[in-house]
C-alpha cells in the first residue's frame, strides 16, 4: 500500500491536521482539507500504518475528526468509501466526508411543468409540480461561521383555482387536470384549455382529437367516453366519429378539428301560420290524365275570385316540440312565426283578419304581406308587331297567343303566356306562367319575383325569386333561382346547361347517357354580406392608415415618446383606433355566425333524381363540387354540416 496519498489534493482548500498524534506513531494517519466556503470537508492526506500500527477505522476518523474541531458528524456512506477505497488501494481525496449547512435563501413557491403540453391531458393527468416556498435561514460553516441569505424577503405562496381547470393534490403536491384539454404552464400559473366545446344550445359537443396524450401515451375512444362524462354528458360517444379521427390523427400525425363526438336532440320549431286558399287554383304545369300521362292542355284557371266570396282563411302559427341536450335536459321549443297578412285592394278581412272576402271580381295576387285582388291586362293574340312592347306599372298581364322574337312584357304583377315565348324578354314582380314553352335559341330572359311555370324549355335564360317548374324538359338552360327547380310530371328530363336553386332540385332524369355536362348547383342569397364585408374593409384600411401614422401598436410608447402639447390629440386618435377595433371585431363575429347558418341552410336543400342521374353531371354545393362518373339510379345529393362534403342517399 502507498505510504502516502495526496492525489488530486483540492486548491480550494486548506488543510487541517487531525489535532494531535495518534496513541501509537505507526498507526494510520489522516489530514483534513476544508473548502474556502466552509461548508465540506474531506480527507487531503492519508499515512498508512507502520509496522505494528493501528490501521484506519471509522472510530479513529471520528476522534481525528473531533480532535480537529469538528462537531458535526461524518456521512456514514463517505466513510464506507474512504475504508473500502483504503482497502482497494484508490485515492482518499476529493470524497466529502462532512457538510456544513448552506444558507437557505427566500424563494416563493412555483410550478414545474410536467409532460408534453402540446398534446392532450385527460382528467387526473398530472401536468404540473408545485414546489413549496421556501423560508430564508441562516447557514452554519464547519469552522463556526454563519451564513446569512441574500434574500431575506418573506416568501410567497400561489393558489392553484380550479377554474382553471386544474385541481392541487396536497398529498404529493401535484396540480392535475381536470378535463380534457391542452395544459398551458407558467412558474406561476397552470390552466387546461377545453378540447371538447359544445354549441350554444348545448345539443353537440365536438372536439380535437390527436393520437397520443402527453404522456405519449395513445388516445382511446373508451378515454373520449371518460372524457364526456367528466363533463357530466349524458349522450353517448359517436364511436364511429371517434375511431374515424383518431385513426386519421395517427394516419397524419396532425390534430383532427371540429369532430363531433356526441349529439343531442335539438327542438323542432312549431309550423309557422299560413295562407289557405279556398278557391281551386291553377295547376303549374297540367294535370295528369288516365294512365298518368299528362294533360298539358287541361291547365286549370288562374286564380281568380267572384265579388263576396270568402276566398282565404289565415291559420295561427303551432306549437313546436321540445328537444334534449346533452344533459338530457328538456329545450324548449319555439313555436311557429305569425304570418302577417293585411287586406289589400278589393278584400275585406272577417273574423278579425283571419278569413278575407272578394269586394270585386279578379285575380288573387299576395304581394309581400298584402292579399289583394287586380285586375289583369289582356291581349287577345300574340305580343307582336300588331300590339308592340307591353309595359303595365299595375295589375298582371294575360297573353293569350305567344310573346314572339325580340318583344318585351313587364308587369307589376303576374304574366300568363297561353302560348310559347320565342327569345324574348319577360319580367314580372308576381309569376310568370307560359302554357307552351321557352325557346330562347336568339337570346331572351325570363325574370320573376315569384315563379316560372312552362311545359318545356330549350336554351333558356330564367331568373325567379320563387320556384322555376318546367313540365316536360329543360335543355341547355341557364337557370338561378331562389326557390326548387322541378321537372316531374311529364318527362322530367334535365339535361345540358347550369342550373342554380335555392331551395333545390327535383326532376326524373338528370343528365343524358351520352355524358352531357349539366351543372346543378345550390346558392343561397346573402344580400347582407357584402355591405358588412366592405364596411369591415374600410375599417380595416382605416386602422392600418392609423397605426402607419403611430408608428408602434403600444399606447403606453406612444404617449412616452409624444410631445406634451400633442399628446391630448394623439389620445383622442388611440380611442378613436380602439371603437373602430371594437367595431370590426363584431363584424367579423357577424360574418361567422351569418357563414354557420348558411351551411345550416345549404343542408336544406337537396337534389333529388327520381329515376337516373348520369355521369357528366356537376353537382355544387357550398363550395363542394360532386362529379359524376357512373350512373347513380333513384338518388338524393345533399350537403352535409358536420362533414362537410355533398353526399348521396336513396330516395
């Protein structure tokens, strides 16, 4: 064995002898070495024992120990070592065979985060530690000296509210999350953003969805489930939506947004009140003979009333039924909108405006919320040369021949064509009804303010505000209409052209076998959005206009940095800047609610092909386009809300 061993002896250091000689001169011997800051101590020189010595042990390093003024006692491992250490022949040095105690400087109390929060916690997930603070005290060197903090300010605690979504364990200090969500961590505050938000009447819950937790550990849809029922959701998990998301999650890597994970019951609205007419009215394309082939010439009249008949009666709205939501709590349910309806020209309300009677003899026409009865211009044989453009600024119009080549008919109220319109124009506020066809093959336009009735039409060009209902065939038509299209009881064949509707389609036989491009899209009016989109425009180029003028978006720098004899009309100009802020925050919120309905409205609306529908048609809905490749027999198209997609169905 070495007979001494002062290897890797530390600098910052000063030896201390152990006090005094050993009882016999030959037995082992240390020296001890104390760190400049006095708080370790550990062996700088060790004597083996001589011939006939005393060799180490751990009572004679405590006595050296003691003899050198040590008070505080040896750590019982740093002594196993220094012996087995001995025993191997290795070096003493650099073990810390005593500490002193280090000053405890104030530190408030803070939160270690704990996970990865950019991926989910579930209820009970740990995400955050709290340390307690810490109160300052005095340290205590080897050699005696004391240790003051720096920091002697009292120390401060944090609260951990569950509002935030996390709840404290006191038993082991972890702050746990309490729904599902995405953990957000500062030393002095933790929160669990919801990943499952519910609408406003809280009948659907949806959520994002990724493939594993923070702890990497994989999201299940029995964890979803669990999930749902922390919020006390009564309503089953939508596994397909859940199993769907989640394999797409772990298929992409990405976060799967807006995925509907349960679904209530909302209320349906009562019928809203309505018009009964009491008089027969005129069929819009014919009527169906024996055999179910169609009478084109057997039309009906049109409706029209004798002096003192009752002809109309005003039905109160209903009453709705209520729905659930995902507590399984009742929704109340509106009841329907009442219908309005005042006596116009030549009508007398009865029983208290619910049943109107005829003062003359007349067409019924409902313009807006007004029932009147007018009389009708006439005109024997066709709009032609012989009778010239026919404009009337009241009343309907009756033609009783054909609107030829290039001629115009306006008309405040309805137009009735007996016969066909030949590549002309005629506009009407009421409807317009054609007993024959629309042959436009020279250009023409039909508009309306409320519908469009004709037997067949080619190369027509027809605008309506109510529906457009052709008897027989539509070819190579350009269509818009805010209302359905229907062509169903002759034919019903709708091929070529693009044809717009509001309310949707319904027709035998869509496209041709031949592949022949036939675009039926839905478009529903905003006549709103673009007034509120350009006043969100202007606002918009105001504040830029603004904030190049500041030269900084914060207020605080702007006034410092202001001359005070400016800075009452820079003020004036920052809230100015903080109303139209205020304004075009709500119109974006305006515009977000006005695009939801909208697609709640497109779900509305839906095409319906009573016998084939064929490849070469384009079906447009909310901005999705539906291609067909391959016939597709008795079939539904439709947008669907929660997809977002144009869909098939059976009828």
């Amino acid at each position: 064995m070495a007979s001494e061993d002062s290897r890797d002896k530390p600098q910052t250091c000063a030896d201390i002898p152990d006090g005094g000689g050993s009882p016999g001169g030959a037995d082992a011997r240390v020296r001890f070495c104390l760190s400049e800051d006095g708080l370790k101590l550990g062996i700088s020189r060790y004597t083996p024992p001589g011939p006939g010595g005393a060799p180490l042990t751990r009572a004679r390093i405590r006595e050296s120990l003691a003899r050198a003024g040590i008070s505080q006692p040896p750590s019982e491992a740093a002594l196993d070592k220094i012996l087995r250490n001995i025993a191997e022949d290795k070096p003493v040095t650099g073990i810390t065979l005593v500490r002193g105690k280090p000053a405890v400087e104030s530190r408030d109390a803070f939160l270690e985060p704990m996970g990865d929060h950019g991926r989910p916690v579930f209820h009970g997930d740990i995400v955050a530690l709290k340390h307690a603070p810490e109160k300052p005290e005095d340290g205590l060197t080897l050699d005696g000296r004391v240790l003051t903090p720096a920091n002697r300010a009292p120390a401060k605690d944090l609260e951990v509210p569950r509002a935030d979504n996390v709840a404290l364990n006191p038993a082991d200090d972890t702050v746990r999350a309490q729904v599902y969500g995405l953990a957000e961590v500062t030393p002095q505050r933790a929160v669990v953003r919801p990943l499952i938000t519910l609408n406003e009447n809280k009948t659907e819950a949806r959520a994002v969805i990724m493939a594993t937790d923070s702890l990497d550990r994989p999201v299940t849809a029995e964890r979803l489930a669990r999930a749902l029922k922390v919020l006390r959701i009564s309503r089953p998990l939508l596994r397909e939506n859940a199993e769907q998301a989640l394999a797409l999650a772990r298929e992409t890597g990405q976060p799967q947004q807006d995925v509907v994970l349960a679904l209530g019951a909302p209320p349906k609205p009562g019928k809203d009140g309505w018009l009964e007419l009491l008089i027969r009215s005129r069929d819009l394309v014919g009527t169906e003979a024996q055999g179910g082939r169609l009478d084109y010439r057997e039309r009906g009249s049109h409706p029209s009333v004798e002096k003192g008949r009752q002809f109309a009666r005003l039905h109160p709205p209903a009453s709705g039924e209520e729905g659930l939501d995902l507590f399984d709590q009742p929704i109340a349910a509106s009841s329907g909108q009442s219908l309005e309806i005042t006596a116009g020209e030549g009508v007398t309300a009865l029983e208290g405006g619910a049943l109107f009677q005829a003062e003359v003899d007349g067409m019924v026409v409902v313009q807006g919320q007004v029932l009147s009865i007018t009389d009708s211009v006439v005109v024997p044989g066709d709009v032609s040369l012989s009778s010239g453009n026919i404009r009337v600024d009241k009343g309907s119009v009756e033609v009783q021949g054909s609107v030829r080549d290039g001629f115009e008919v306006h008309s405040a109220g309805h137009v009735v064509v007996r016969e066909v319109v030949e590549s002309a124009r005629v506009e009407a506020q009421g409807n317009v009804e054609v007993g024959g066809g629309i042959l436009m093959s020279k250009g023409g336009l039909i508009r309306a303010g409320g519908h469009v009735t004709a037997q067949f039409a080619t190369n027509a060009r027809i605008q309506a505000e109510g529906d457009v209902v052709i008897g027989n065939e539509i070819t190579h038509c350009a269509i818009r209409t805010q209302g359905q299209i229907l062509a169903v009881k002759g034919k019903g064949i709708v091929q070529g052209g693009t044809l717009v509707c509001g309310k949707g389609l319904e027709c035998n036989e869509l496209g041709s076998p031949l592949g022949v491009a036939t675009v039926v899209g839905v478009s529903i009016q905003a006549d709103g959005d673009q007034a509120v989109l350009e006043e969100r425009g202007a606002i918009k180029k105001e504040l830029e206009r603004i904030d190049a003028s500041l030269g900084c978006a914060d207020p605080r720098v702007i006034l410092e940095r202001t001359p005070p004899e400016k800075r009452e009309a820079v003020l004036r100009l920052l809230r100015y800047r903080m109303k139209r802020w205020e304004r075009f925050r709500e119109i974006t919120q305006i515009l977000a609610e006005a695009l939801r309905k909208r697609r709640q409205e497109f779900a509305l609306a839906k095409i319906r092909v009573r016998r084939v529908a064929h490849p070469g048609v384009s079906i447009k809905i909310a901005g999705r386009t539906l291609t067909l490749t391959a016939p597709v027999e008795r079939s539904s198209f439709h947008y669907d809300d929660q997809t977002r997609e144009i869909v098939v169905g059976n009828l």
